[in-house]
C-alpha cells in the first residue's frame, strides 16, 4: 500500500490557491498508481502538522508543489512535518520514519529536469509552429523562461537558469534566455537582449495569478496571446505570451516520477496503518447507525449514506442540490453560504442548500474533506495517543515573519484565541482545556484541538504587530 501526499501552500485569504494541488491530486488519483493522494498545506487543512495521521499507509511519499527551492521547501515544510532537517535537500530526497510511517519527502517538482519538456509545450499551445527539430516554418525564434526572482534565496533563480540551459542544449530556439520579474537580468529589458523576430515568453510560475495574467502583460505591453512590437532596438518583433509552466497537466508525469525516484528499488509499498483504518472503522460503525459529526448529518439509506448540514434536517431532497462524488463535497465546503473563503474547517460557518450521496468509501473522502484530520485526531483522543502542544512550543517553531509570535504574551494570546477560536468546534487542548466526549461518543460537537492551527497563529501576529504600532504612535 503506498500514498502520496501533495504539499500546497494553502491561503488564509485565497480559496483558489488550492486548487493546483487538488487538480494534479484528482490527475494523479485517476491513474491508480497509488492507493491514495492526500493534499495538505501551510495554511490550510489539513494543515503540514496533520497530514501524515490523515494517510492510510505507512509508505508515504511527499512532495512539495512548488516551483523552486526556497525557505518554505528547505525550512517550514520539513520543519512542521517533523522530518527533523532543515536547509537544502539532497537530490535523493530525505527519508525518515515518523510515527510507524515510513516517509519519503522530495525536492519540489519544480526542479525536476522533466519541467523543460513542460515548457516546451507551452511554447507550442502560443507556436504550432515549433516541431521537434525548431519552428518549421524557419522564421528564427527565442525563447525566454521567465522566473518571478527574488534576492532572500538565490535557489529561486537557480530553476530558471538550469532550464534555460537545458533548452539552450536542444537547439529548438535560435537564443534562449533566463529573464526576471523582481531581479537582474528582468524581462522589462527583453527588447535589448532578444534579436530573434519572433519570441516566446513561457512564465515560469505554479499558478495563474496577479503576476502572469496582469502585472507582466502591463509591463510588457502585451495585448493578448501573440503582440506584435514594429519598432525595437532589432527591428520588427512579435511576441507570443504562453500560460505558466504550472498549470499544465504534464506536471503530473514530473510529480510521478519524483514519486518513483523517491522510491528508489524499494518493494511493493508498506501496510495499512492500523491507528488510522481503526479512526475510520469507529467512525464507519457509527455512521452505519446515523449520527452528527460537528454540523454536519449523516444519514445510512439502503446501502449508501446521505450527508447534509444538520440545520438543513427535515427538508426534501429535491430541495437541496445534490452532490455525488467526494470531490463535489470539497467544492462546496470550502466556502461558506456567502461565498467567503474557509480555510479552517471546523469554524461554525458549514454551508447550507446541499446534500451528498455516497457510498462507503466515498464517504471517508467527503467527511476527511469536510473536517480534514478530525476523526484520526479525535479516536486518537479517545485512545489518550493525542498529545497536546501548548502555546509556548508552536511560538518558539516559528521562524520567518511569525517569528514575532514569541513576544506574545498570554493575555494576547488568550484575547485572539477568544475571537478566532469562539466560533470553532474544536476544543482547545493546548490551552489546557478538557474534552470529555466526542462525537464518536455521541456528542456531534465533540472534537479535539492538539495545536494552535495557523490561522491562530497569523491572528496572533497581526495582534503584536498592531501593539507594536499602537506604542510606536505613542511615542
């Protein structure tokens, strides 16, 4: 049995910038090379902290979708996994044993070598032109790989570089170039550097986004997928602007064969984890009888279950759009009745109007992707193997700009917990609170709290921002 894990950034703010990891998550699924594809995120559930109690495994691979190394690949992702390294990955990758798994943790697809065959098919979706030996038409073309750069790490630009060589080596272009939004060479200057007349510009991004689809068309020029330039330095010029490398679908191969790489010549993968299938068996058994997990109703109907909002109980089915794929649960639950982001699932804001049914395995899937990480952490509760973490040792793992969350003092912390964990289900643990019962043990609201979650945490650092200001304007 193996499993794979998608590292994401998540966002406190921005429901879209999951949505990568779950497109390549569904692309991956669908082959059947693993037994299952778990995502997980910075800031968002489940959170780096819990993702490995949420695989069914213990043969675990995980890697990180971002496009190059930096502090979040080489610093926050090993750091909140507990891989107990921090700095540059090795090419192999890292492989330690965490709680009974086995877990192997990769580079960042984005500096697989295989990313060069992604940016060449972009450069052809803008120039059906280019055949496998340069453009077929003979007209001389460039093409740039443009990175976002950054002067805090220069792995960053080292991706693009590497790329660019690459590519150099091919001979499909008549001149390669490695450009820069936010460090020299940058890409504004592309006219001076670029003599070819045409010109393919393949922004070397993981996402759509501000960057690639306003702030390099502006400042550019670009009015849309091919923009002709009659008056440059070298004469006529025409520019075709393809989509970021990271969007593509190919990136599934490039994340499948870090998977395989990762494995090396090991056996056929690792057994079921016996504490997380005996979470979902307790769980299985009460469902089989209906029961209330947090706000959400599930119902047993010959054979299959229905699940719902509790507040929505009594009303017709055909009242209610009805879902019927765990995927379909996702979508919905991630925002709330009024459109607004929820990057905390376990806050009281489950949306309305809906219901889903499922069969058995399916609705593991939709209940772990409406309350990700809540019956594996729950059972364990009741099992006393859920251990705390308080305050003062999530403050101190901080690094980074959530560094300063280590000035906090109690009644800071107490004072955001009140507003940003009053509307959450969960009981908080680290701070000393007690949970008697669970939903397991018939009570729906009954769910454990082991660690601040991160948006606590980005609370607490706004609040000792905003203290630091308040005595700075005092003065």
């Amino acid at each position: 049995m193996r499993s794979l894990v998608l590292i994401g950034h998540g966002s406190h703010l921005n429901g879209e910038s999951a949505v990568a990891a779950y497109r390549y998550a569904e692309l991956i699924r669908a082959r059947g090379l693993f037994d299952e594809v778990i995502e997980g995120y910075w800031k968002e559930e489940p959170s780096l902290r819990q993702v490995l109690k949420t695989t069914a495994s213990t043969d675990v691979t995980v890697i990180p979708m971002f496009i190059s190394e930096g502090y979040f690949t080489e610093t926050v992702i090993p750091r909140e996994l507990g891989l107990g390294h921090q700095g540059p990955v090795p090419p192999e990758g890292i492989a330690r044993v965490i709680g009974g798994r086995t877990v192997r943790y990769t580079l960042p697809y984005g500096v697989h070598p295989g990313m060069a065959d992604v940016i060449v098919a972009r450069a052809r979706e803008v120039l059906p032109e280019l055949g496998p030996d340069g453009p077929d038409d003979g007209v001389e073309t460039a093409l740039i790989v443009l990175g976002h750069g950054t002067t805090r790490n220069e792995n960053s630009s080292r991706v693009i570089y590497e790329n660019a060589a690459r590519l150099r080596e091919r001979g499909l272009f008549s001149e390669v170039h490695a450009l820069f939004l936010d460090e020299e060479p940058r890409v504004t200057g592309w006219a001076d550097l670029v003599r070819a007349p045409r010109v393919v510009i393949v922004p070397f991004f993981a996402s759509e986004g501000w960057h690639t689809l306003e702030t390099i068309p502006e400042e550019l020029g670009l009015s849309g997928v091919v923009t002709p330039f009659p008056d440059t330095p070298h004469g006529p010029q025409q520019v075709h602007y393809a989509r970021p490398v990271g969007t593509h679908a190919a990136v599934a191969e490039v994340i499948l064969h870090l998977a395989e790489e990762a494995r090396g010549a090991g056996g056929p993968g690792g057994d079921t984890e016996r504490g997380h299938e005996a979470a979902w068996q307790a769980f299985l058994k009460l469902a089989r009888r209906g029961a209330r997990v947090g706000e959400l109703l599930v119902t047993p109907e010959l054979g299959v279950f229905e699940i719902r909002n509790a507040l929505d109980e009594g009303r017709p089915g055909g009242d209610l759009m009805t879902l019927v794929t765990p995927e379909g649960v996702r979508d919905r639950v991630r925002f709330t009745d009024g459109g607004e982001h929820r990057p905390v699932h376990t806050l009281r804001s489950l949306p309305r109007g809906w219901r889903a049914v499922l069969n058995e395995a399916d609705l593991r899937r939709a209940v772990h992707y409406t309350y990700p990480a809540v019956v594996e952490e729950t059972y364990a509760h009741g099992c006393h193997a859920l251990r705390p973490t308080p305050w003062a040792t999530t403050a101190r793992r901080q690094t980074g700009i959530y560094a300063k969350v280590q000035r906090a003092v109690p009644e800071q912390v107490e004072r955001v917990a009140e507003r940003v964990c009053g509307g959450c289900l969960r009981t908080r643990l680290w701070a000393g609170d007690r949970l008697t019962h669970s939903f397991l043990d018939g009570v729906p609201g009954g769910m454990p709290c082991a660690e601040a979650c991160t948006f606590l945490v980005a609370e607490v650092r706004e609040e000792v921002a905003r203290k630091k200001a308040a005595a700075a304007s005092d003065d």
